[in-house]
C-alpha cells in the first residue's frame, strides 16, 4: 500500500494535535503568547498546505480575543483574495474556535463542505483536514444537543420535585394535628 507522505505527516500531527486538545487546560489567567501565525507559516517552507494548517489550528488556539479578530479578519481577506481549499479551511478553523466571540458553525461547515469537495491530487490532504473538522463540528453539535436534552431533562424533573414539595406541604398544614388520647 503506498502513503502519501505529505498525508501520512498530516494525520501524525493531527493525532498530535487531538492529544495535546485532551490534555488539561492551562489554569493561568493570562492569556500565553504565542507566534504570530503568519510567521509560523512563512518559515515552515518544507511543510506541506495540510501541515501548515495543523500548525495554524495549534498556533490560534492560545491568542487573545483581540489577536483572534485581527487573525479573522486577516483569514477572511486572504479567502476573499484566493479562495482556495487551503483559504477556506484556514477560515473555517478560526470560525470554529469555541471561546471566538465570532464564532460561525454554519458558515464554517459551509467553508469546510466546500474544501472537502476540492477536486485535484494535491488537495487530498486538504480535503481529508476538512472531512475531519467537518466530522468534529458534527460531534460537537451532538454533544451540545444532548447537553441542552439533559438540561431540560433536569428543569423538568426540578419543576415537578418542587410541584410535588407543595402539594406536600398542602397536605401538612390541611392534616389536623394527630390527637395522642391520655392514659
């Protein structure tokens, strides 16, 4: 079986990235540092466009809020300018990011649909990164679904606990009080 080998380096760091996503979060209130994305970028000439987008949803992970709309902006001019599987799918990782008060699910599933249905050899790795952001998005929304089912699920079965509570109550002060005969 032959590997592709921009592929192959792709989902390595793929499986890397999901790793470092499960590892416990940073309890730190600063906000860290990180690169600058376009220099990470301009200086990993040997990667390949799948590798530098892995890369790219690493390095925004940590920014600022601010950073993140000045990176938004810039990813939506570049998309606007070239709107190339790598351009879409650069967009749609910042759109996707769950602390971005921009955040997009919609638009960025149309980005990353659009990516995964980019024809041509050279955009399989792209293709396969958005199929796997695409199927995260997926997940996520189940999960957020089932979170708002539990939820009402507990309102619910709050509400009649204290329906029950007062139908209780009702029936204390109504109960004449037990009359013990003397001896």
């Amino acid at each position: 079986m032959k590997y592709n080998k921009g592929l192959v380096g792709a989902m390595g760091a793929v499986f890397l990235l999901s790793a470092c996503a499960s590892a416990p979060t940073r309890t730190s209130t600063a906000a860290p540092v990180a690169p600058a994305p376009s220099r990470v970028i301009a200086s990993a000439d040997d990667m390949t466009p799948a590798e530098r987008l892995v890369v790219y949803a690493e390095s925004i992970r940590w920014f600022a809020p601010s950073a993140l709309e000045t990176e938004r902006l810039a990813a939506e001019q570049d998309y606007r300018r070239d709107p190339s599987a790598f351009n879409r799918v650069r967009l749609a990782t910042i759109l996707t990011l769950r602390r971005a008060p921009f955040r997009d699910d919609t638009r960025a599933r149309e980005l990353l649909s659009q990516a995964a249905k980019e024809p041509g050899a050279k955009n399989q790795p792209i293709r396969s990164f958005a199929m796997m952001l695409l199927q995260d998005l997926d997940d996520r929304w189940a999960g957020e679904r089932a979170m708002d089912d539990e939820r009402r699920q507990r309102l619910l079965l709050q509400k009649k606990l204290d329906q029950l509570k007062a139908v209780e109550e009702e029936m204390d002060r109504r109960a004449p009080p037990a009359v013990v005969p003397p001896r």
